[in-house]
C-alpha cells in the first residue's frame, strides 16, 4: 500500500473537471459552478504561494482539499431562515 496523499479532488486540476464538478454538485445538493468557482477561489491564493511547476504539491492539493471540502460542506448546509 502506498504512503502518498491520494486526493478526492485533484481531478478537478485535469481535463476531466466538468464530469468531477457535475458528481460534486450531486453529492453536495450544489450547482457545479458552485463547485468550479468554489475549487479555483481555494486554490488560487494555494497556488500562488507555491513555486511554479508543472505538478500541483502533494502539501499544496493537501490544502486546497482541506479547504475546499470544509467550504462544500459549509455550501450544502440547509439555510435557516
């Protein structure tokens, strides 16, 4: 068994992102431009601190994961009223 970080969501990073954003929308009650918007607005300030190269950190998509799932669930709460 492998010790790397295997991520949920770093296919929303490939071209497969739409098909990964639309069961994102499904499993969390979202739109998937919530999800699309929501994955580029954690991972941006992410990325931006990170040095540029050609694959995302394993400690990076750590944090844009973290993130990112924190906010859908925040998202997919029911809105009192």
């Amino acid at each position: 068994m492998s010790n790397q970080y295997q991520s949920r969501f770093a296919g929303l990073n490939t071209n497969q992102r739409f098909s990964i954003a639309k069961q994102l929308a499904a499993d969390y009650h979202l739109d998937v431009s919530q999800i699309l918007f929501t994955y580029l607005k954690v991972a941006e300030p992410i990325l931006k601190e990170a040095q540029p190269k050609q694959q995302i950190s394993e400690n990076a998509q750590k944090q844009i994961d973290e993130q990112f799932e924190k906010i859908l669930k925040q998202l997919s709460q029911p809105k009192e009223r």
